[in-house]
C-alpha cells in the first residue's frame, strides 16, 4: 500500500448535463448505455471525493449495451497510468451493475486500451469471475467498494 | 453422418440461497443409506447440499452441511468409497465429512493454504487428496486412520492461481490447471518419493492462450479434455508413459461464446461442457473419422439451459446418460440424454 495518494492532483471536470427522461421511449425493461451510465456515474473514487465522471474515468461514450444478447461492455480510464484503484474501480463497477441490473446481464470490465501499464492483467482479474467473487467476500474490500458506491451523498454540491 | 441425439431436463433441485459452484456424484451410494443416488452441491451461500431420490422418483435434499465453512464453498469430491466427502473453501481450508448414523458430520479441516482453495481431488485408491488455491500452490495430503490427514508435499511451480486439480482415473499421476493457462502433470519419482511437475502444456505445446478452468481424464486415462477462458476445449493424448509424448489432439472452438467453466467426460464417452453463455455442449469421438475430419464433433448444444452461467456439469457414475449441471442461478438440474434414431 503506497502511502500517499497515487495521484494527488487530479483533473476534475464538469459532469455532464443530465436530461431528465421523462418520456421514456423505451419500454419498462429496455436497458441503454444511458441507463447504465447514470447507475455508475456517481460511483466515488477510491481515493478522492469525486465521482468517476468527475475525474474523466467513466464517460456515457465508454459504454456499450446489446440488450438482444443482455451484453454490457464498460471500458473505463484510470487518472494515472501505474493505477493501483483500477481493480477496485472495476469491482465497484461490477457490483453497482449487479445490483441495478437484471441477473441474466453478462458483464465485461476493460480498461480503456493504452491507459494502464499492466493493462492485460488488470482486464484478465476484473473478469476472473471466481476472483471478483472471492474479492468480495474479503470484508476490507466490500467495505471499501460500499464506501464508493454509498457515500456519494456526502460529497455531492 | 446423422446425430440424432436429445437432452431432456428431468429435475430442477433448489434450495441454494447462492450461486452453485460444484457438484459432486457420489460413486458408491450403497455405503451411505438406501438411495441409489447422491449428489452433492456447493454454493456461496457457504453450505454443501446433499440430493437424492425418494421412492417416489423425486429428488430431495436430504441433508444440508453447513457451520464448517465461512466462506464461499468452491468445490467437493467424494472418496472413492464414496463414504467421505472432501469440501474446498474461499476460507482457505477443506473439511471432511464422514457419513455418520444417517447424517453427516464434519471430522477433520485440513489448513495449510494462504487463501481460497479452488478444488480438490481424491486419488483412485483414496489415499491422496489433492487441493490446490489462489496462493498459486497444489497440496498433496496423506490419507491416515482415525481422520487424520498429513501434508506430504506442497507443490510449486504454477506462476498462478490454481483453479482444479484432477488425479488419473487409475494411476498416481496428477494434473493442475491455473490462471497461468498452463496445464502441469505431477508424479512421483520413482527412487526419492519426491512429487515433482514431470509435464507442463501450455501455448507452446498447442495449449490454452487464456485461464484453464477445468480438465477431465476419460475412464481409461489415455485421453484427458480441458476448458478454458480463451473459449476452446482441448483433447490431449495422455495414454503414454513418457509424459514428454502427452500431445495434443484437437481443439474444439467455436461452439461458446463465453468463458468455459467445466468439463466432464463420461463413462460411455460423451464429453459434456458448461459455459457463461448459459448453455452447455455434448461432444463425441467422429468413428471411423478420416484424416482430415475432426476427431471429436459436436452431438448437441443446449442453449439456455440454465437462465445464468453454467459452472459445473457432471455425468453421474452410475447412470451414464443421466448429467448433472450447476448453476449461477442456484438451480442444479438432472437431464437425461437419448440417442434418437
């Protein structure tokens, strides 16, 4: 565990204007990249008191859906290219999605392609389905990813 | 050539509160009470779940072990006397269970391992067990009398997480599959009693290009299939003395689209696969296939067959058309499979 922060300055930016969906063109159960963005928009850095579309990790662009297939593809950018957060960055992900969407959903996890040094073994453990499973059985880590996930509440302006 | 062959679902077994990782067919059911059948399942809800069927033909739990583990339970395997049963957990130790007055009760917790342990395999003549995890390592415990259970030997060399491990049908000879995407044969040197790696597959040696997941021996032993994450099963030639001849024989690609968690071989040699695409796929040996045909073809893909990924299928032993599949959905079912005419 590094003792200061990986990245100690990081670029925040404007989030992007959010349209209410009133009329929904969709039926009830119809899942779009949309959707699954505004799930995980909000989710927290593991290390600053910003949302991930804050710091430019996630964006509505990086995020694929086949609803035929129940296919959700997410690829995200971590701040700093010797990103230590990045798996758990991609757990929260997995968890938020679990949680929001319906179980029958196949999910993949992908760092955005040149944005992180160990870039294949990242991607190989964050869709290690038995690794994912037994990471969140470890309670330091749950709590760590709840913490991402629920405490947005704190920092929002 | 013509296959005309069915997979008709004939149980659903619930009851899990949580994925279904494993099951395991007890080989020998006569020695613990009067059903013909025993299956046994394992879950992240933390417990192992005992099936069998009732007169009435319907399938029951008829036990639920639970309280030895904290965590997620990966993997079982019953001895081969079918009287004990071995349980492999994320808590990073294996408990035994022994089949006692009618019930179950735990015996023995072997520990050793740093982390989660993935699987574990009983020896044919059930006086090895073999365990393997996540701390990249394969253990080899001694079975003694009275419960006890001697660590013999801890084996290195797989430069990962160590997802199953899988002793010969008839030979002490055991073989390790890892996150590493290798393959690796252990067995004893003759002169030292000293368990050393004698084999390792990987890319190099047309193996895998991603984690291999599971592997399954035929019942002769000459012939052993894997699976893995790179989206291929694999037959490999093992019926040599000389490992350094175990080649491989054909890869089967292309009939799923996701990771492919287990494999099974049975009896009557219809190799059945379990995947993420929540189907599963029937292979068999192309008779009288020329030169330039497949050896092994596809008998039957099942899609759907459960709503979530399909982590374990299992031929039972003593039904050789009758397949066992778990899933994340927490359903188990038994299907029955026919040759059509």
């Amino acid at each position: 565990m590094t003792l200061g922060l990986i990245n100690a300055n990081p670029v925040v930016r404007e989030t992007k204007k959010r349209i209410a969906r009133a009329e929904d063109p969709h039926p009830d159960d119809a899942v779009d990249p949309l959707d699954v963005f505004d799930s995980v928009r909000d989710i927290r850095d593991p290390e600053h008191p910003y949302s991930l579309e804050q710091l430019s990790v996630l964006s509505e662009e990086s995020i694929t859906v086949d609803e035929k297939l129940g296919r959700i593809q997410i690829t995200f950018t971590p701040t700093v290219q010797h990103c230590s957060m990045a798996t758990v960055i991609g757990l929260c992900l997995r968890v938020k999605l679990m949680h929001c969407f319906p179980p029958h959903f196949k999910v993949d996890i992908k760092v955005s392609p040149g944005s992180l040094a160990n870039e294949e073994s990242v991607n190989k453990q964050l869709n290690d389905k038995e690794r994912v499973a037994a990471a969140l059985e470890n309670p330091n880590l749950r709590q760590l990813v709840d913490e991402c996930l629920y405490s947005n509440e704190l920092y929002s302006y | 050539m013509e296959l005309g062959a069915e997979l008709r679902e004939v149980e659903r077994l619930e009851g899990h509160g949580d994925r279904v990782w494993s099951l395991a067919w007890n080989p020998a059911p006569e020695n613990c009470g009067r059903a013909p059948a025993m299956l046994a399942s394992c879950s992240g809800d933390k417990t192992v779940r005992i099936w069998q069927p009732t007169s009435s033909g319907a399938w029951d739990c008829s036990a639920v072990l639970e309280d030895a583990h904290n965590r997620t339970v990966r993997s079982c395997a019953w001895s081969p006397n079918g009287k004990l049963l071995a349980t492999a957990s994320f808590d990073s130790t294996i408990a035994i269970w022994e089949y006692i007055g009618n019930d179950f009760e735990c015996v023995a917790t072997l520990e050793g391992h740093e982390n989660e342990v993935k699987s574990v395999s009983w020896s044919a003549s059930g006086l090895l067990l073999a365990t393997c995890g996540r701390d990249k390592t394969v253990w080899l415990w001694e079975v003694q009398p009275g419960n006890e259970y001697e660590c013999v030997s801890v084996l290195q060399g797989h430069s990962q997480d160590v997802k199953m491990v899988q002793w010969h049908p008839n030979l002490d000879i055991l073989v390790s599959v890892s996150y590493d995407n290798s393959i690796k044969v252990w067995a004893e040197d003759g002169d030292s009693d000293d368990w050393h790696c004698v084999r390792t597959l990987n890319e190099a040696s047309s193996g895998h290009s991603s984690t291999v997941w599971a592997l399954s021996f035929n019942t002769t032993g000459d012939r052993m299939v894997t699976c893995s994450d790179d989206l291929t099963l694999k037959i490999w030639n093992t019926g040599l003395e000389d490992y350094d001849s175990w080649r491989h024989l054909c890869t089967l690609s292309g009939y799923h689209d996701r990771t492919i968690f287990s494999v099974h071989w049975s009896s009557e040699g219809v190799i059945a696969s379990g995947a993420a695409d929540d189907a599963m796929c029937l292979f068999v040996e192309n008779q009288d296939h020329s030169v330039d045909e497949a050896p092994y073809i596809l008998l039957l893909k099942k899609e759907k067959a459960h709503d979530m990924d399909v982590n374990s299928v299992r031929w039972s032993p003593k039904e050789p058309s009758l397949l066992a599949s778990a899933s994340d959905d927490g359903v188990i079912k038994l299907w029955e499979l026919s040759q059509v005419s």
